[in-house]
C-alpha cells in the first residue's frame, strides 16, 4: 500500500510548533526497503516523509 498525505505538516502544525521540532529534527536517507517500524516495538522516534514512498506491510497473528 502506497501512502499519501491527508494534510500537509506547514498547515497540521503551527508556526512556533513546526519551529520547535525542526530544532530536535534531523535529516536522514534510508534505502530503498528498509523496514522503518517493527509492528509491536517501542519507538522513540517518528518519522517526516519527504519524499518517496512508503508501504506499510500489516503481518497476520500467528496462528496454532
């Protein structure tokens, strides 16, 4: 599944909100299929897309 924005992040957040995380953000690249969130993990971060594409893989429970 391919991904696109409902709403763009200038007009999710205010002026003084967008300028306090662009403080603590920093700007990565990552390869193409690498897996951003393990479902059921801690995260400790969130991730801006800038461009490209995501696609969010769903796993079925195990089952007996």
């Amino acid at each position: 599944m391919n991904a696109s924005p409902t709403t763009s992040m200038p007009r999710a957040l205010t002026a003084d909100h967008r300028e306090q995380l662009m403080k603590l953000a920093r700007e990565v690249s990552i390869p193409q299929g690498t897996r951003l969130v393990q479902e059921g993990a801690h995260v400790d971060r969130f991730w801006i897309i800038r461009t490209g594409t995501i696609r969010r893989v769903r796993c079925a429970p195990a089952t007996r």
